[in-house]
C-alpha cells in the first residue's frame, strides 16, 4: 500500500492576498511520483474546508514563496531535475489563473541555465509520514519550521 511510505511537507501561507491562508502540500510515496518528481498541491480554505485548487506534476522541494505575483497570486520556486532534465535548475511555477503550472523549456541547446530564484523557503522537504510506524524510531530535527519529529527507517517496516 502506497499510503504506508507517503510522506509529506507543507506550509501556511497568503498566497492570493486575500488575508487568509492557502496550504501548500509537497507529497512523495512509492509509486506515486516520477523521474521528475512529485505533485505540489495547492489547497484553499472554505467554509466548508480545505479544496484541492491546484496539483503541478514533477517537481521537487525545496519549495519557495517568490515575491513575483501572476493573475494576483503568490509565485512559487520548485527545483526541476530528472524526467529527462539534463540539467537541474530551479523553475518559477506561476499561477496561470486556474491552477499553478511550470513554464517548460521548449529547448536547451545553448541556453544557460536559468539564475536561483530569490524567495523565501516554505519547504525543504518532506519528511511527516502520512501513517505512523510503531515500529519507526522518532528523532528531533531541526527545520525552517521548528523542531520537527522526524521518523528514521523504512517507513512502515518493523
């Protein structure tokens, strides 16, 4: 079962300006991701709770908060590498008025790759298991967020 290695990150942020929060979701499982990476999740907060707003495929913490705005939303900085990147740069993903998107490169022959994005860092990983071990041993580490509890091993093995 996938769910048992899920392993996630997320961060609190406004990323719309409207004075409340959205929650930015980075998820790995096996199974689940590509050579490219994995889904970062957008969700917004209702009356009725949080909604899936967006889901960007391949991408790889960590995960930035730019100070670029696209149709008013918050842009974000994701790392790109594998799925056939032959050379690893930190992509803009833009809100393109619906959902969030990367804007791929048509090609790389003699184009440098892009600069490092200045942001502020949401996530460097993920690394909060979705179904805790009793089997796992739990260790403190640091992060951008605090103290963490941070599960060390296999995830779901005994």
């Amino acid at each position: 079962d996938d769910r048992n290695s899920l392993v996630y990150g997320f961060a609190l942020s406004d990323l719309n300006g409207d004075g409340r929060n959205e929650a930015v979701v980075w998820a790995r499982a096996n199974g689940v991701c590509g050579t490219g990476g994995c889904r970062l999740l957008v969700f917004v907060h209702r009356k009725s709770g949080w909604d899936l707003m967006s889901e960007t495929p391949a991408t790889r913490p960590p995960i930035k908060l730019l100070a670029s705005r696209t149709h008013g939303w918050r842009d974000l900085g994701s790392w790109q590498a594998g799925g056939g990147i032959m050379r690893p740069y930190e992509a803009r993903v833009r809100y393109g008025g619906k959902t969030y998107g990367i804007d791929w490169p048509k090609a790389w022959d003699g184009v440098p790759p892009p600069p490092a994005l200045a942001g502020t860092w949401l996530m460097k990983e993920a690394t909060t298991p979705l179904i805790t071990s009793k089997c796992r041993k739990v260790v403190e580490k640091p992060s951008v967020f605090g103290p963490l509890q941070v599960p060390v091993g296999e995830p779901g093995s005994c």
